[in-house]
C-alpha cells in the first residue's frame, strides 16, 4: 500500500485566502536572511517574493490585482479582520518551521538532499509497495533511519504549505532541477546561457521572430496566457515568457513546443526567475511526467486519461456507473472517455487553469516533491467532490457545467462570477485522506498506466497511417486535376489552331 506518512498538519498556512486577496505578510520575506547557509541552492535571488525579476512594473490600475497580478474583481468575499489575523499567525508558524527545515537541508550531501525533496523519483523506482508499507511501520516504531526521518517530516511540511518567499528555493530542489542544471554541462548540454547564446546568433526571420523552428508555434499561443494578468500584458512580460518557451524548444527538439507549455513556463516565470524557470519547465516535461506528454499525440497525457478513469471505476463505482448510463464514460476502458477533453486540460497544465490560485499553488507544491501521483489524487478528490452534483446531469453537457464552475473545480484566473469553492486546505486534505480516497499501490497504477499507454499509441500509429493514406489520396486528386487541367488546355489550344 502507497505510503501516506506525513499527513496535512494542522493549523496550517491559509494562503489561498490571501493570496485571493493580495494581502501577503511581508514578514521574512528576505529567506536568505532566514536561511542563513553557503549552499547555493539556498541563497535567495534577492528580489520580492514570487515576482520575477524581469517582470515590468504593474501597469498603473484600478483594477483590484493579488500579488501574482491576477484580476482578483470577482473573487468571492475576503475573511473578517479576526480570521486575517489568525492566518497571519498561521503564516509565521508555518514560516518559521520551514527556516529550520531548509537549515536542516543544508547540512546534506547532494544525494541525500536529492533523496529527501525529490520523492517522486522513489515513487517511480518502487515497483511493489511493500517496501513502502515497512517504511511506514518502521516510522510509526521510531525505527527509521536520521535521513528518512526528515525525509518523512520534509513531506509533512510540503503537504502543509510552502510560504510564498521560500516557493521559488523549494521547487528548485523538489524537481530535481538543482541536479539536472548542475549536470547539463558535465553531459554534454548546453546550459541555458549557451541556449540563449545559440538563439541570439541565429538571428531573426522575415516575421522578425527568432530563427528556429518553434518560434511562430510560441508566437500564436503567447497572447493567449494569462490575459488577465498585468506582468504579462507588457511586451517585457511576454518577452519573458517567448524567450523561454523557445529556449525549451532549442533544447528539446523531440517536444519543441505543444500547447499547455505556455501556462507552465508562465506559471515558473510567476514564481522564480527564468533561468530557474527553465530548469524546473525541464524537469517536469523530462523527468517527473511520464514520456510522451506534450508530443505530437499525447500519448503519456491520453494515457493518464485513462488510467483516471480506471481509477474512477476503482474509488468511485457510482459515479462511474452513472457516467457509462449518460454515454460520458465508455464501459471499454480502453476505449476514449468524452471526458478527454476537460480532465486532458487538468493534466496537462497541471490544474493551473483548474482551480483558484491558491489551490494551484499548493497542487504544485505536492506535484514537485511527489509525482504524477498527485495529479490523479487531485482528480479523483475533485470529482469525488462533485459527485453529488455529478449524478444528477443527464448529458455530457451538463458534466462539463458541473465541473467547470462547481465548488474547487473554479478559475480564479477567468472572468465571471465565482460560486462556492473548496479551498486550498480542504482540497488538499481531501487528496491525501484515506479514509476520502484510499491508497494507490505503485504496482497497480502503473500496470494500468502500461497498458493504456500501449493502446493509445497503437491508435495514434494507425491514426497516423490513416492521415498519411488521406494525404497521399489528396496528392493524387490534386495531381489528377493538375493533368486534366493540361490535357484540356492542350485540346483548347489544338481546337484554337484548327480553326485558325
């Protein structure tokens, strides 16, 4: 059975509440002054807590912003004077716990700390789950070594929140990127400097783009992203954001660019500065996703796709049940759920677009120290949820309104009025509560997950034959009429001479 030690600890940081408000506590927002320590990966990047440092300066507004700089005009009613206050206090509990942690960390060898804050990686090696069941045992028995002790305790606080200004230092380490920049250049890599060097020489297009193949694919999406937020309707925000979308595609040639990468490199950018960014954008799309996620056909997302509805049926048979009577869910698992496209969005820019803000935020925090794991938690515990609502719709339709606008399953970053939500808090200890969701044996999702990706991409390659087969057929149109077009302008010609 998965390992659940390091449950959401009481008492915990309210962030969503501020952040919805954009009333953040300053207090100790210089983390370097906190964390005192030579590691590099602790020093701050000296400047505000979760802007980065090439953001233009917020256009001059009426408009009510949070401190991301998202349009915060529909954003349900802010908390009393006394629950703002008590949040306060929460913060700089939970602020003070996270000082002492990191200070712990610092004293780690480059393995060990990887050991502790990447627990993804051990996710994705555990094959069977019973060596993660003793773990747990060996914990609760005061059994467990130093190293696993804090790796325990590490979770426990990644489940409680991360205070704003240590966000940045702590998914650099969770995603592993701290390792996986360090490394570029020993491999063989080029280094983001060397990236932005090589884009530089080669120069601009006739569009006035950069000249390499990904550029116009960034360009169409970039005005998209985010278009309500104030650090990203300036030309030095967007520039921000192209130049490290296409920096990716430099290094990434397999992927390039897909769709959903421009909410993910926005979401860094929001978060820390670009060359972190990178890095993090990296390790997510190579690392901590399974293959195949943002390629041509999706393959890796499609797949999850599917093991989520497997998993639907497994937690939740009513609610599966009802989708296969309302024609949303197929009775072949194997076979494509008219969910795809929404659940296929949740995925893929990993809730951003999902849920209020400062849900997202805690989402990722999870994401980035414990895997893909956390994206089906937060599916299952979203649509759980619903279910109330969700078994009364009749048609797809109205599965789509239920869960696009009902409870946590909300916008923050979208015009409109927003209904009741979950908050960050509930979500979250909704997604790790056993007695909510249960567990999730490694061996079992991840048979699930092989066999599914194996038929998605069997229908991606017959899909691809059956494009080229309908692009040689309209080749061979197109060549017909061209000939039909030569052989009656030839009889024009020879009728014109004939009766010269």
């Amino acid at each position: 059975m998965e390992d659940e030690e390091g449950g959401v600890e009481k008492g915990k940081m309210t962030e969503e509440m501020n952040v919805k408000e954009g009333h953040f506590d300053q207090e100790g927002e210089n983390p370097s002054q906190e964390t005192s320590s030579s590691s590099p990966w602790l020093s701050s990047s000296n400047r505000q807590a979760g802007l980065s440092s090439t953001r233009s300066e917020r256009k001059l507004s009426v408009t009510p912003r949070d401190q991301y700089g998202f349009d915060i005009t529909h954003s349900p009613p802010t908390a009393p004077p006394t629950a703002k206050r008590s949040s306060q206090t929460a913060d700089a509990h939970l602020r003070e716990k996270w000082t002492k942690l990191l200070s712990k960390l610092s004293s780690l060898s480059e393995s060990d700390l990887d050991t502790v804050t990447s627990r993804w990686r051990t996710s994705q090696t555990s094959k069977s789950h019973h060596s993660l069941t003793l773990r747990n045992f060996q914990s609760k028995l005061n059994l467990s070594s130093p190293l696993t002790s804090l790796s325990l305790k590490f979770t426990k606080r990644i489940r409680s929140g991360v205070p704003l200004e240590m966000r940045e230092q702590v998914w650099w380490l969770c995603s592993g990127a701290s390792t996986k920049s360090r490394n570029a250049e020993a491999n063989g890599e080029m280094t983001y400097r060397g990236i932005l060097d090589f884009i530089e020489e080669q120069g601009k297009d006739e569009n006035g783009l950069a000249n390499v193949p990904v550029a116009m694919e960034v360009e169409k999406d970039l005005h998209r992203t985010f278009p309500n937020n104030s650090h990203f309707e300036s030309e030095q925000g967007l520039s921000s954001l192209r130049t490290l979308l296409i920096a990716y595609g430099v290094r990434n040639k397999t992927v390039g660019y897909c769709q959903s990468m421009n909410f993910l490199a926005a979401f860094l950018l929001l978060n820390m500065e670009p060359e972190r960014a990178f890095w993090v954008l990296a390790a997510i799309i190579e690392d901590i996703l399974p293959a195949d996620y943002y390629t041509k056909h999706m393959v890796g997302s499609r797949a999850d796709q599917r093991v989520l509805l497997g998993c639907l049926k497994w937690k939740l048979p009513s609610l599966h049940k009802h989708f296969v009577k309302i024609g949303v869910a197929p009775e072949n698992g194997n076979d494509v759920p008219l969910l795809e496209p929404l659940t296929c969005t949740w995925y893929l820019c990993i809730f951003i677009n999902s849920l209020q803000l400062g849900s997202s935020l805690r989402v990722w925090d999870c994401f980035l120290h414990e895997g893909r794991k956390v994206l089906l938690r937060v599916g299952l515990s979203i649509l759980k949820s619903c279910s109330p609502e969700l078994m009364k719709c009749e048609d797809l339709i109205g599965v789509y309104e239920v869960l696009r606008n009902n409870r946590c399953v909300v916008s923050h970053m979208s015009d409109g009025p927003t209904p009741t939500m979950m908050n960050a808090e509930e979500l979250i200890k909704l997604a790790y509560d056993k007695s909510w969701i249960g567990s999730f044996p490694h061996d079992k999702i991840d048979a699930m997950r092989e066999e599914h990706q194996a038929n998605v991409a069997e229908e991606a390659r017959v899909m691809e034959v059956k494009r080229a087969e309908r692009e040689k057929e309209r080749l061979e149109r197109e060549e017909q009429r061209r000939l039909k077009k030569l052989e009656e302008e030839k009889k024009r010609k020879e009728e014109e001479g004939d009766g010269g």
